[in-house]
C-alpha cells in the first residue's frame, strides 16, 4: 500500500473531519491563552488595551488558522516539509538585510500589519522537514554517520543566522528540538554523548574568549550569564529582572495577593511584565496555586500530543506530533527556568500567555499540523 493510500483511505473526508479533531488539545490550548488575556488585563492597570485585546484577536485568527491546517491532508505537509524549511530559511537572511532592529537585535520583518519574526517559524519547518527526513530515511540508515550528518546541518544553519541576530533564546531552542527528534527517531545516544561532550567544551571556551580578541558572544550574553551566577552583585543594574521577578514569585505565597493586586507589577517594579516576565504575575497574583495550574495545563497539552503520536501508524505524522510537542515543552520549560533563576535570562516567551504576535500564530500553526496528524491517522 503506497504512502497516500496508507494516509487517506481510512480517514473522514470533508467537514465531518471537525469531529475529528482532537478537541481536548483545542480546549486545553484555549483555557491557557484566556489565562493569558487575564494577566494582559492585570498588568495593563485593568485594560483590554494595550495587550489583551490584540492577544484575543491574535488568538482567534490562530485558531481559525489550526482548524484550517487540521483540515489539510498530513501527506501534504510531508510533501512541503522542505520547501517551508527553505522558505524559513529565506526569511532568516533576508532578516539579516532588511530586518527591522528593536532593543539591539535585528528580528523581524515588517509587514505593514505585523512584525514577524522568522525565527518563531523557523522552530516548527525545522521539526517538519526532519520528521519528513526520518519518515524517508530506512530505520537501518538512522544512526550511520553519513546520514547524522545531513540532519545536523539541517540544524546548525538556521541556528547560525538566528546566532548572528543576536538571539541566544531560539538558537538554544533550535539545537535541542532539533536534537529531540534526531533522538526521538532512534539515532544512537553516543552522538548525543558526544554532543554533550563538545558542549562542555563550548561553555569552557566561551568563558576562555571573554575579553579576547576571538570573544564568542555579545557583552550583553556574558552579563546574563554573570546575573545568573550573582545576581545580587547589581540588584539595580543587570541582576534588576532576576531579583525583581524572584520578590514577584516569593511574594506571592500558596494562594497569591489577589487578581491585580500585585505590588510588583502594579508599581512597574517588575521589567517586561506583558512579555518574557509574565510568570511571574500570575505567580505573584494567584500564588503557588495558580503557577502549578497553568503547569498542569500545559502538562496536559504534552499528555494528550503524546497519547495521540503513540497511536498513530504513519511515521510522519508520529515523529512531527512528538516533534511539536517537545518544542512546546521547551518554549515553558525555559521560560520558567529563566524567570525563577536556574538558567540565564535568554528571551524566551511564556507560550500563550506572553504578548507577541508571531509566537502566537506560529505556535497555534504549529498545532494545527498535530490536528492534522490526529485527523488524518488512518482508522
């Protein structure tokens, strides 16, 4: 049986596919994103602008967007799996000569009714074209070391241009999304030694280049790394964030100080409170209870993209499910992470809840090639 019998013949066709999408994820996705209009209101002094209301429609026109792309046969996105990943890649350099520049980074491209910012897009065309390669690729092949290579440069050139914006955030997410479907797929675990291994030695040579002539990040990179080592060394200059976000999330105690009621957020104590900071409002507001609540439903979310990968038959769609799916873990594993000290501060957003226009519609475009896969699984 060929790959498009395999993929269509026991599938629903036409709008009775609707009731075939997975509607727990749908729900759960919406229950986290109306969390997030509810703390845009808060830090916006109780306002739907400037924040929650541009979020509500961001919100709604992804949605849309995820019941459309769920609607598309899954053997249709394996089959432009390369050319989304050569178009995100095109965005990437023309971001690096056209690109608009905010806050010293060079990100984005102007649309006129949007900035967007390809490197979002760049973190799911990645996943696709290498679920589509291990979909290809015999699983005897999997771990030779000529057929590590290519996935690897897959891998590291999206992540170079996104290193050269500067973006430390996406480029560390790229590597180990990427690593995680090279893993997932089955390649050996000594690869993955051995990366481990080099990446040892990459913290140890980047701390060796400060200062030198062949320094391998920006000032501003070493001076969150130094906040995090201390970041009572400045508690008014770069260790600002960090300390401000940790007396945000002690505060806040089991059942929080009340909905807007947060000192922190309400007197502009609190930096990037709508964006990469947004944490530790709700943390602050609605207390322990509230954090592992919004954990809880994002753990949920990874729950049901794995039960429905584990049982799915078609290669592709199993490995792009796990793929997104792990990408998404990483977006709010990170995020946490960093707002609560136990990484460095890198600019990695709260997905769903955080303000942003082109993390949001990726990540709801990202989900509806899950929907798809779901959809489309033969029956």
């Amino acid at each position: 049986m060929s790959y498009l019998e395999q993929t269509v013949k026991y599938v629903p066709t036409g709008p009775r596919k609707v009731f075939y999408l997975n509607w727990p994820i749908a729900l759960l996705l919406s229950a986290v994103a109306a969390i997030g209009f509810l703390m845009l209101y808060s830090v916006a002094g109780g306002s739907y602008s400037p924040w929650a209301e541009p979020q509500m429609k961001r919100f709604a026109l992804g949605f849309a967007l995820m019941v459309g792309l769920a609607m598309v046969p899954i053997y249709f996105w394996r089959n432009v799996a390369l050319l989304a990943y050569l178009g995100s890649l095109g965005l990437l350099v023309l971001v690096a000569l056209i690109g608009d520049v905010g806050m010293g980074a060079q990100r984005w491209i102007n649309l006129g009714f949007m900035r967007l910012q390809p490197s979002e897009l760049m973190k799911i065309t990645l996943v696709m074209l290498l679920a589509a390669y291990y979909d290809w690729l015999p699983v005897s092949k999997v771990s030779h070391p000529l057929w590590v290579l290519l996935p690897l440069g897959i891998i590291l050139v999206p992540t170079a241009l996104v290193l050269e914006q500067p973006d430390l955030g996406t480029s560390i997410l790229l590597v180990l999304g990427g690593g995680a479907v090279m893993f997932i797929a089955g390649v050996h675990w000594l690869y993955f030694a051995a990366v481990i291994a080099a990446g040892a030695g990459l913290v140890t040579a980047v701390f060796q280049s400060r200062g030198t002539d062949w320094q391998l990040l920006n000032d501003y990179q070493y001076r969150r790394i130094d906040t995090f080592l201390d970041p009572s060394a400045e508690p008014l200059g770069a260790g600002y964030h960090i300390t401000q976000s940790k007396i945000a999330l002690g505060s806040g105690g089991w059942t929080g100080r009340g909905f807007m009621q947060g000192t922190q957020s309400r007197l502009n104590f609190l930096p990037e409170k709508h964006t990469d900071f947004i944490f530790t409002t709700l943390a602050e507001e609605f207390g322990f209870i509230g954090a592992i609540s919004l954990l809880g439903l994002y753990a949920l979310i990874i729950v049901f993209c794995v039960m429905t990968a584990l049982s799915n038959p078609n290669r592709f769609a199993a490995l792009l499910t796990l793929g997104i799916a792990t990408t998404f873990f990483l977006f709010f594993a990170v995020n946490m992470s960093m707002v609560m000290g136990l990484i460095p501060v890198v600019g990695v957003p709260l997905p769903l809840v955080s303000y942003g226009g082109s993390a949001m519609i990726v990540l709801m475009a990202a989900f509806g090639l899950v929907q798809s896969a779901h959809v489309h699984k033969p029956r």
